[in-house]
C-alpha cells in the first residue's frame, strides 16, 4: 500500500474547513469551541463542530460530526484530520481529539493517518493517529477489514 502525503494544498483546505467549522460550534457550557475536518480518500473534505447538550454527557464532539459527515457523503476512509480548538494560546495545551474521537478515527483511518492540531491564528503539532492510540482495537479484530 502506498503511504498517503497530505500536501500543502490539502493541509490548508483542512484548516480552512475546521476554522470555518469551529466559527459554528455550540458549546455554551463548556465555552470551549472546537472544528474538525477530515479529507477523505476522494479528496473531498467534511467537517464538524462540537454540539454540546444541557444534559452534559450528550455532547457531540466535532471529530464525531465530521466523520458521520464523511460516511453521510460516501467514503468510509479518511486520509487526514484536522482539529482547531482553543488549545495551544498562553502556554495552553493544543487541542487534541479525546479518547473517544480516537477510537472512532480509528474506525476509518490508517495507522499512519496524520492527525493535526491547529487554533485560530497558528498551526500546533502533527501526530499519526497510531501515536494517539496505540496497540487499539479496530474492525479487522472482528474480521471486517
Ligand atoms: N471537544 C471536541 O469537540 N473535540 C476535541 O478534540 C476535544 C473536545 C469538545 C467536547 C466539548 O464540547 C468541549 O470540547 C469541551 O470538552
């Protein structure tokens, strides 16, 4: 299998989209809004905010939102993730996809698949989602790969 290089072209379609997402997020409660794009292997891109819910634990994170986007339009694999969150101002930590998000990345990315972190005004570290997640569980444990 070929290994998979997101391009310039490409990061900068993800940031776009996820800035442009993160400006739609609802999250009154925790204020923390954030945006998640995912290019997918026709090299279309979907994106998705955080929807959070007054009954907390019903909150949807944008990584969830933008992959049910991708699968909404078509494509079961994504090449690359973007996320654009509060994170990485003042000293912050950058904003990273929850455990969670990861086990639903890893339902329909490589393990090579690049994951990366951004805010409004600068670019923040690029991971595989392999690092974030290692030694995971996926589809091919149940014999679906
Ligand atoms: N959140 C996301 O949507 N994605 C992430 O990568 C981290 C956290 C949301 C969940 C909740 O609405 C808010 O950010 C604070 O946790």
């Amino acid at each position: 299998m070929s290994r998979f290089t997101l391009t310039e072209t490409q990061q900068q379609a993800l940031l776009d989209a996820a800035r442009h997402a993160q400006r739609q997020a609802y999250a009154p409660y925790s204020r923390y809004p954030v945006g998640a794009a995912v290019l997918d292997d026709q090299g279309r891109i979907h994106a998705g905010c955080n929807v959070e819910n007054a009954a907390y634990p019903e909150g949807l994170c944008a990584e969830a939102a933008a992959l049910a986007a991708m699968v909404l339009a078509g494509s079961i694999r994504a090449m690359a993730v973007l996320v654009v969150g509060p994170g990485g101002k003042n000293n912050s930590a950058w904003t990273m996809p929850c455990g969670g998000c990861r086990q639903k990345l890893r339902e329909f990315g490589a393990p090579s698949m690049p994951i990366l972190s951004a805010n409004d005004t600068a670019q923040g570290p690029r991971h595989t989602l392999s690092a974030l997640l290692p030694e995971s569980f996926g589809p091919e444990h149940l014999g679906n790969t």
